[in-house]
C-alpha cells in the first residue's frame, strides 16, 4: 500500500510542514532518530516517540510531532504496533514485517480495488479514488485488471462497482441498527455520503467539516442520529442526539444496544435524550 499509495501522499506534504515551520530534513532526521531508536526489536509509545524527537532536538509541539510521525511512517520506516494499555505504540516496520509480499504495481491496484469494492461496494470509482488517494488513471487501472472480480452496476441512475460474487449472494435477515464510533468506516469510507447521510445532517455529523465525526446511530443504512460517551471510572453515560424522529420502538433498540456497549465496557449505563 505504501509503494502505490504513498508516494502522492508524501509529495503533497511540504505544504503542511511549511505551515508546521518544519523542513524536508527535519522529517528524515525524524524518521531516523526513530529509527534508531526503535532498533533491534523495541517499540515506542506516542509520548515515547515524541519525547525521543525532542531529546534530539526536532521540536514535537502542537501538530509537529504527530505530523513526524506519520512522515515516518509514510516513509515505511516505522509501524503502528499494539496498544500498551491505551496507548498506542509504534514499531520498525522492516522488523514488525520481516518478509512481506511485494507485488509488481498492477498487482497492487488488482488487490486494492478488489478489497475496496469488496468491502465497501457498490460504490464509484470517485470514491475508491478519494479512499486510496490513488489518481483517477491508476484508480481506472486497479478496476480493469481485477478484470471478471468486479462487475458494474446502477445505484440511482449512477455507475457503481460490486464484487461480483455478492450479484448472487444470498440475502438473509440482518439487524439493520447500529451504534457507530466517529471515525467508522462506514462514513469515512466514502467521499460521496449522501446514500448515508442527509445532506441537512452533515453539520450535525461533522461540525465544521474539519474532519471530526461525530458517533452515529444508523437504521436501515441511514444515519438517523448521534451519540455521545462520557466515561468515569464508576459510570458510562451516553447522550442520544436524534436527527430524524424516533418511536418507541427505535429508543427501546437503541437503549438495548447501548446496554451491550455498557456491558464491553464493563460499568453501568447511564442514557439520555
């Protein structure tokens, strides 16, 4: 992914590190004081690393320690590692992935698109463009050589792509309401949402629109609402914000719901609207 998806992405990163006041060098010093850092096995966490950058003087304040970090690992030098505890930890990608699977460029675009429009379709090529930051030639690519895998088809008078195996797949019962983090990809998946959100709901769901999604309840495919946690070591109380208008019933499903969260998190509930 790297190979075919990183390369844009670095390219049009000068310009935030300007805004950053950091400098091309000052990212590759980054990536190889992390690097050394990380030798022989280690892992780091977040504050690990960004105290490791200043140690060696690349100042990590505001967005320029998370901005280094994601450099390194644009650059495939580092990798996210397991959590310790709830931090998130990184590791040196040549030593967490030792032997792994180079394929040649159309390789890589075949097994792209093919996930992609597996695991998210039908949908448009825009999208899966706008997903993998793919230009819209090597996008097209990806599609042609997964060649019979795919297939096309109409969703409201527009062009979309399928995995082909699902033309066919049996349709069973499905529980059609969810609770979703902010950051699912069921949202973030997509560059047109408008088959999931209503466009009068966008504010709601990312004020804004700097990028920060809120949590969403979705019911038959449409986000209808969002909710809120507040966690305490004693106690989780979630807000429910409808969008649209709720009966009975949908409380009564979403407050089950919620109380198999409670039961993840292992404290009780407390519910509000």
């Amino acid at each position: 992914m790297l190979a075919v998806t990183g390369v844009r992405a670095l390219a049009g990163a000068a310009a935030r590190r300007a805004a950053l006041g950091l400098t091309e060098p000052d990212a590759d010093r980054a990536a190889d004081v992390l690097g050394t850092a990380l030798a022989g096995g280690g892992r780091l966490t977040r504050a690990q690393c960004l105290a490791t950058l200043a140690a060696a003087g690349l100042d990590p304040t505001g967005q320029r320690g998370y901005h280094l970090l994601w450099y390194a690992s644009q650059r495939g030098v580092t990798c996210i590692a397991p959590h310790l505890g709830r931090e998130q930890t990184f590791a040196l990608l040549d030593e967490w992935a030792p032997e792994p699977h180079r394929p040649e460029r159309d390789e890589a675009l075949d097994i792209l698109a093919s996930r992609y429009f597996r695991s998210h379709g039908p949908t448009t090529r825009q999208d899966f463009a706008g997903w993998t930051g793919l230009t819209v030639a090597d996008a097209r690519r990806g599609i042609a050589v997964a060649g019979d895998a795919l297939a096309t088809v109409r969703v409201d008078d527009t062009e979309a792509v399928v995995d082909a195996a699902l033309l066919d797949a049996p349709r069973g019962p499905v529980d059609d309401l969810h609770l979703l983090p902010g950051f699912d990809e069921y949202l973030l998946g997509f560059k047109d949402r408008t088959l999931m959100l209503d466009p009068a709901h966008k504010q709601a769901v990312i004020p804004g629109g700097n990028g920060v999604f809120q949590s969403t309840v979705v019911r038959a495919g449409r986000v209808v609402g969002t909710w809120k946690r507040t966690l305490t070591r004693t106690r989780a109380t979630v807000t429910v914000h409808p969008l649209a208008p709720f009966d009975a019933a949908l409380r009564s499903r979403v407050e089950t719901a919620l109380e198999g969260y409670a039961r993840f998190l292992d404290l009780p509930l407390r519910h509000s609207w």
